[in-house]
C-alpha cells in the first residue's frame, strides 16, 4: 500500500522508502525468547533467521538493499551474540544496515558501539525524521515505533497496522511476540488512517474514528 508518495506499507511490518530503497521496521525484540527462559518460562527460542524471514523475502522481491531499524531491536539490552547473529544475516541476504535508532528496551548501547551504527538522535530519509518514538517527537515529517498499534476486535481476532497522518507514520511491531495496543478505543489516534496487515495484504481500512462508530453500532 503506497502513502504519501515515496513510502510503502508492506505486509512484512515494513515501511519501504521507495527512493532510497530502504526498509523501516521497529520493535524487533530480538532475543525475547531467550529473556523469557532466563525468567523460568518454558518457552521455544527461535533461530534468528526464522525471526527475520520476513525482511529476507523483502529484500528479494522489492528491490530492499538497506535497513533502518527505529528502536527496540532487542528484548531485554544489546546484545553482543545477537548482534553479531544479525549482521552476518544482513550480509548473507544482501541488506545494509544503515542506522540503529536505540528505543527504551536497548539498554547498554555501548555492547554494541563500533559494530552497528547507532543513531540515538533518530535519521532522515528524504523529509521524514526517524525516531523510535519513547520521548518527545521532533517537529515535521516523523515516522516511529514504540507503540505496537494493532486493530482488535473481540477476543480473537487482532491485527497489526500501520497508523498515517498527513506527517505521521506509526509502525507495527515487526516482532509477532507483540501482542499490540488496540488503537481504536485511544482518543490519541482518532484522526490517523489505519492500514492493517492480514491474511499476507496491507487493506486501507480509513479512519480510526470511522472504525470506531462501525464497531460500537
């Protein structure tokens, strides 16, 4: 789904920046498995690469050569392991990664200083400012993370989505361990556009006030 000319909405929880080719993504929470387990829970721990098939099928359909991540890229601090993990993946399908913008879960940076390029004052692609989305945001264009936005209808049905104003993106978490804030009830989003991801398709679904009226009728 295109919005405002040079960005497009994929389906894999990615923003593309279709005139530098860059792929936006947020909340990855790399390592939430692992965090979980160390706090005694019986749970599965996925490779690296299942977590991040989806940008790797990205980078092979959509032209994707680099990778800007706007904050949370790990669950519980920087890892060095992880990092080390993510960069000979993004080498092994062809990914730049070209900015890390650190968010509130990336305690002590300083693990991964020199080895991936940190941006803790957010980057810009064209008129956009990216940022994670944790503190106050920067005057104009901004898109951001931080908030897990999905859609939500009773008990079992949710989705992710993408939130769109004239001068705001708010992106999904990429990590499907988000289980995601329902934005429709949030007198925050009324005026945003909410694009939601389902069944491998990015539908324009309108306003957030609109769905809001349709589903209390």
């Amino acid at each position: 789904m295109r919005v405002h000319d040079d960005w497009l909405l994929t389906p894999q929880r990615a923003a593309v920046h279709l005139p530098t080719a860059t792929a936006v993504v947020a909340d990855l929470h790399l390592g939430y498995g692992e965090a979980r387990r160390a706090r005694g829970e019986a749970v599965p721990v996925p490779a690296l690469t299942t977590c991040l098939a989806p940008l790797a099928t990205l980078a092979a359909t959509a032209a994707v050569r680099r990778l800007v991540i706007a904050g949370d890229l790990f669950e519980d601090g920087c890892s060095e392991q992880l990092t080390g993990e993510l960069l000979s993946w993004a080498a092994a399908v062809g990914l730049e990664i070209t900015a890390v913008v650190p968010g509130n879960h990336d305690r002590h940076p300083e693990r991964s200083a020199g080895r991936l390029p940190l941006r803790p004052e957010g980057v810009c692609l064209g008129e956009w400012h990216i940022v994670h989305g944790d503190g106050e945001l920067p005057a104009g264009a901004v898109m951001h993370g931080h908030v897990h936005p999905c859609l939500r209808w009773g008990r079992h049905w949710s989705a992710a989505c993408y939130l769109v104003t004239t001068d705001r993106v708010v992106l999904p978490a990429f990590s499907t361990d988000a289980r995601g804030v329902n934005m429709v009830r949030d007198a925050t989003w009324k005026s945003y556009r909410c694009y939601a991801i389902a069944e491998g398709r990015v539908f324009d679904m309108g306003q957030v006030a609109d769905i809001d009226r349709g589903l209390t009728r």
